[in-house]
C-alpha cells in the first residue's frame, strides 16, 4: 500500500483519536455480562447408582432433551443423588467422572463372546447370550451335582460354579439373587463387596 | 445492562457505576484444610461441570496432577511435605481463584466487561470480552489465572457462579467426600470454621486459624489452616496478600494523568488550529517540488 506522508498522518491521528476517545469512556455500548447458563435446567433427571466399588454412591444422570418422542436422549452430565443416604451427594474421583465412563469408546455396550479357539469376539444379542449361559449352567450342573455327601447326607451343592452380583443392588434384588442361586445349589457368589 | 441472574458490582474498565440497590447475600467457599485427603474428587467435577478435559499429565514424582493450574485445570491439590516439630506433616491445599472482595484482577483489567464482580463475592470472567493481555495474571496476588494456548483468553475458577445463580452449591464443594469443603454464605462460613478451629486447638494445633486475608479485602474462598501463622507452609500460600503497587499505580494514579493528557494535546491541537490555521503550502512551491519529483 503506498501512503503519502500526509496520508499517513491522517492515518495515525484518526487512530490516535479514537484510542483516546475510546479511553476516556465514549467506547462502545458495554457488551453484556451474564453468567453461563444452568445447564441443567430442563434436562432429565435420572437416579442411579455409581457402578465402580461397594460403597455403591447414589447418582443423579442428567439428560438432554424431555424424553419427547423425537428428541434422542443424552447423558450430559452426572452428579451425587443428595437423597442417598450412602452418600449425600458426595462423590470420590472416580465417581465424580462418570460422565467420562458412560462416553469411553472402550466401555462395553453389548454382549460378546469369544468361542473356543477362536481370537475373536464376536457380538451377539442379549437373548441369544442368556441363552448361551443357560445352557452352560445347566450342562455344568448335571455334570457335577452333588446331591448327597459320602455319609449320605443331603447337601444338593453346586461346586463347580460361581456367581458374581452386585454390591450396588437393592435389599430386595439381592433376595431374589440369593434364592435363586441357593435354589441352584450356588455356594460361591459374591459382589464387588470384597473386591 | 441486561438482565442479570446474579447483580453485579464491579465491571472491569469500567466507570458506569452498577446497581447496588438489592441486598444479596454474600457466599463464600471454606476449604478445611485439615480434613482434607487429596482425593482430587473436586478436580475431577470442576472439569466435569464445566465442560473442559485438561490433557493426561505425566507423574512428576509426587501427588500433585497436573503440577500447576491451567487454563483447563482451575484448582488443583497441592501436596507439601513439611517437617513440623519432628513430625512429618503432609498439608494437602485446593489451589485455585480466591474470589477476593477486592479482586486485583478485575483492577488491572482493561477490556470493558471481561471481569465482572457480582453482588455475592463471585468474581467471574467473561471469556467473549477478554482481549487476552494477561494483565489479569500481573494483578492477581495469587497467581491463579491462566492464559489457554487455544484462543488466547483467560480462564480460571467461576465458584460455578451458573450454580450459585439457581441456588446450587459448586461442584467441587458438592463432590467432596470428607467435607472439607463447604459452601454457603460467608458469615456461615465463618462460624463453621470457628468451630473447626476451636476443634484443632483441643487437638494441639494452637496456632490454628482462619485465611481470611484483609489485604485483598477478604476472600470468597477461604481455608481453615493447622498453622494459620505461617500460610507459607501450604504450598506457598502468600502470608498478607495485597495488589501490586504497580497495578494500582497503573490503573489509580497514571490512569487520570493519561486521561488528562489526551484531553490537553486536543485542546491544544484545536487552539493551534484557532489561532494558527492549518499549514498552507503555496501553489508557487508545490509546483516547484512536483517539479522535482518528475526529474
């Protein structure tokens, strides 16, 4: 750009004076200051429990959308449950970045099993995986039911089988967990309790 | 002014003054230092809640991750190994904005807007007026905030003042397992911690007390401490914090005298033009120099 010499102090002083201008308050209207917005504030709400150890913290999940029947929920944020008597809406580290769990690209979403001899994994559904360890439990436990001991005492035990449930259940699930299981003749089974 | 969902006192690089009629109450964060277990839980929500992922660190050899606040981390634990009367002592202290009643901040500010005090003590900052000078960093007397390599600007701790808008405690508060950290209005505060304090003392710790700093006309944020006498011990924790004096000769003394001299070099340019009128050149003499540059 080629200036001439008066050119070029028109350009400085015209800056010059806005500046000043500027600096002695007759800048601009003041752009507005506002807080960010309550992310939450229509999002769902969800209680739930935090999956990683025994303490097994009360969680809130927050949802995008009201659940209407175009908008295609989104876990947008997870917090303490205030309500939970474990916790009281505290959380640990872990728990604080659930969010983070529920996104990992690694995190386990289906069904998948890895047939004998083969390296690979193979994604199946939930009935067709149901199914499968029915017939794994049920093959298993008529191989080796114990139904009396060497005194001839009744024991009806299932040794060669273990159940893992949840520390995280409800009284009344780990109920029906434990009669269904001692109905099978499950000894071992155990929760992250201990883990 | 817009609506606010909080009212605001003080606005950086500028003179307009704010509404100051609504009486709200002031709020304050109490970090209890001796009930802390560096669990790092209020890390970990203060990046949740406010959307941002700093990136994966590296061990440095002792538990403080990441080393040092950033634009992405806003508090973050440090962890100093202080040998106290023969004992080992590890004082564990959540770092980040302080809230100050007198932010140095928001006074070394020069983007109309960009820091903004509210009526309850959060002083926050808004990102879309920042300029990204970093003089906001010179005039902190804590060393908290931070410019992001990504768009320049300057981040730091908001006490989640979207939270506090609806009534909410801060994330970080809200997270914490042991309870070292409360939340509520700062006279609440106050008695809470004098409580906490009157327990230390029975547990030994005389010198137990409130950081409350009066150089920066208290704090939003404050931290009970075992050794109230000696802030230094945790981590580097100024003793009496005040603004440097150059910000306030900046912004206080120079400011007007600027002003002044401006407004003079105008009114002098203009009674120049009154009495001397603009500079004419003869047509004789520019023709004579057009003369010349055609040569």
């Amino acid at each position: 750009m080629q200036l001439t010499r008066r050119q070029f102090f028109k350009v400085c002083a015209a800056g010059m004076g806005g500046s000043s201008i500027a600096l002695m308050g007759f800048s601009p209207a003041p752009a507005l200051a506002e807080v960010r917005a309550f992310k939450l504030a229509r999002a769902t709400e969800t209680r739930n429990m935090c999956p990683y150890c025994s303490v097994s913290c009360g969680v809130l999940i927050y949802t995008v959308g009201d659940k209407a029947k175009n908008a295609k929920p989104d876990i947008i944020h997870i917090e303490g449950d205030p309500d939970n008597p474990v916790n009281r809406g505290t959380l640990c580290p872990k728990g604080a970045g659930l969010l983070d769990m529920v996104k990992s690209p690694n995190r386990l979403k289906y069904p998948q099993v890895r047939e004998p001899g083969s390296a690979e994994w193979k994604r199946i559904s939930w009935e067709e995986a149901i199914e499968r360890i029915a017939k794994h439990m049920k093959a298993d436990r008529d191989a080796s039911f114990i139904e009396k001991n060497e005194k001839g005492i009744t024991v009806n035990r299932w040794n060669t089988f273990g159940f893992l449930a949840s520390s995280a259940a409800s009284n009344e699930t780990g109920y029906l967990t434990h009669k269904v299981l001692r109905a099978l003749g499950c000894v071992a089974f155990e929760t992250q309790a201990r883990i | 002014m817009a609506l606010q969902s909080l009212d605001i006192t003080r606005r950086s690089a500028t003179t307009t003054p704010a509404p100051a009629l609504r009486q709200t109450t002031e709020v304050a964060k109490l970090i209890d230092v001796s009930a802390c277990i560096g669990c790092k839980a209020c890390q970990v929500a203060c990046m949740e809640w406010n959307d941002i992922r700093d990136e994966v660190g590296n061990c440095v050899g002792v538990y403080d991750n990441p080393v040092d606040l950033s634009a992405k981390s806003w508090t973050v634990m440090r962890f100093a190994e202080v040998e106290e009367g023969g004992r080992l002592q590890w004082l564990i202290r959540k770092d980040g904005c302080m809230h100050c009643a007198d932010p140095g901040c928001l006074k070394a500010c020069p983007s109309p807007g960009a820091i903004i005090q509210y009526a309850n003590g959060i002083v926050d900052f808004q990102q879309e007026n920042c300029i990204g000078c970093g003089y906001c960093i010179t005039g902190c007397p804590f060393n908290i905030p931070r410019i992001a390599k990504e768009d320049g600007k300057a981040y730091k701790c908001t006490l989640c003042s979207d939270r506090v808008a609806v009534g909410q405690a801060p994330a970080c508060v809200k997270s914490c397992p042991t309870g070292a950290l409360q939340f509520g209005s700062k006279e609440q505060m106050k008695d809470y911690a004098d409580k906490r304090i009157k327990d230390l003392k029975m547990r030994g710790f005389e010198k137990a007390g409130l950081y409350d700093p009066p150089g920066v006309g208290g704090t939003h944020v404050m931290y009970v401490l075992h050794h109230a006498d000696r802030p230094e011990l945790y981590s580097g924790l100024p003793p009496d914090p005040s603004i440097s004096p150059l910000v306030s000769l900046w912004k206080g003394f120079a400011k007007p005298l600027a002003t002044v001299a401006m407004a003079a070099v105008a009114l002098g340019s203009l009674f120049h033009y009154v009495i001397k009128g603009p500079n004419e050149v003869s047509k004789k003499l520019e023709d004579e120099l057009e003369k010349e540059e055609s040569t």
